[in-house]
C-alpha cells in the first residue's frame, strides 16, 4: 500500500474515533446505567461506577446545567475531529495538525494522572484515561512516520532533478 493511503486510513480510523469519543459523553446517564448492570456492587469497578451514577443522578436533579459541561466536552471532540480533515486532505502541509494530536495525547497522561488526583478519580479509572492518550499515539505516530517518508523521498527527488 502505498503511504498516502495508509496515511489517509489511519487519520480516518483517528478522526472515527474522536467523533465516538465524543458521541459517548452526550449519553452518560444511560451509560452509567447500563455499566453499573455490567458490574455488580461490591466489585472495585461496580461501586465506582455506582457511585460515579448516584453523583451523575444527583447532580442532574438539582443543577441540570452542570450536565452541559459533557455536551461540551462532546463538542471538543467534534471539534477536534473536524481539525484532521486538513492532513486528510494535504497531509504533508498539514503535518502541524499531526504533530498537535500527538502532543495532546502526550498530554492527557500528566493531565488526567494530575487532575484526576485532585479530584478523587481512581488511579485505576485514571490510567483507563491515559490509555486513550497512548493509543492516540499510535495512528498518529504511524501518519507522522509515513509523512516524513513522503518529505525525505520528495527530497532526494529535487536533489536528483
């Protein structure tokens, strides 16, 4: 295969699941329902999602709004996204957006292990965070390879010339 194709799947396969990501933030109470069914109490998981819902629930009763924060935190990913169709396109101009991606998912491991501590979050669910970071890394580790391969051959093609 050649490399702007596996570069174009790969941005694709990323910017699918951004937008699922996100999608996944507009539902949470349904979510927490069902998982909480998944894992029973009194399993470590089972009780952290229980009490993750009976926060959720609570919260919603009493201060609805605060529930926007995950309508806009679906929108971030939308968003974010959106941004990838630019390498889609022109993946060698649009390298910075490639290089971005691979520093915020760089970022989310300090972030989460960090905030997620201040705020109660389970080193456990903390880490279940962080491998949304490292598997990020991933596709757009492989674009940025391949793109560099597109520039050093395109190189020795104007050397030649």
């Amino acid at each position: 295969m050649k490399n702007r194709t596996i570069i174009r799947r790969w941005i694709l396969f990323f910017i699918v699941a951004l937008v699922i990501s996100g999608a996944t933030a507009i539902p949470v109470e349904s979510e927490l329902n069902f998982l909480t069914r998944v894992f029973p109490l009194g399993t470590g998981i089972g009780d952290w999602l229980d009490r993750v819902l009976t926060g959720f629930t609570v919260t919603k009763t009493h201060y609805p709004f605060l529930a926007y924060g995950y309508d806009w935190l679906a929108f971030a990913h939308f968003v974010l996204a959106v941004l990838f169709i630019g390498p889609l396109k022109d993946p060698i101009r649009n390298k910075w957006v490639i290089e971005f991606g691979l520093i915020a998912c760089v970022l989310v491991i300090p972030y989460a292990m960090i905030a997620g501590s201040f705020r109660g979050i389970p080193l456990g669910w903390r880490l279940i965070d962080c491998s949304f970071g490292a598997a990020g890394l991933v596709p757009l580790g492989i674009v940025l390879k391949k793109i560099k391969r597109i520039e050093s051959s395109a190189q020795q093609q104007s050397h030649e010339d």
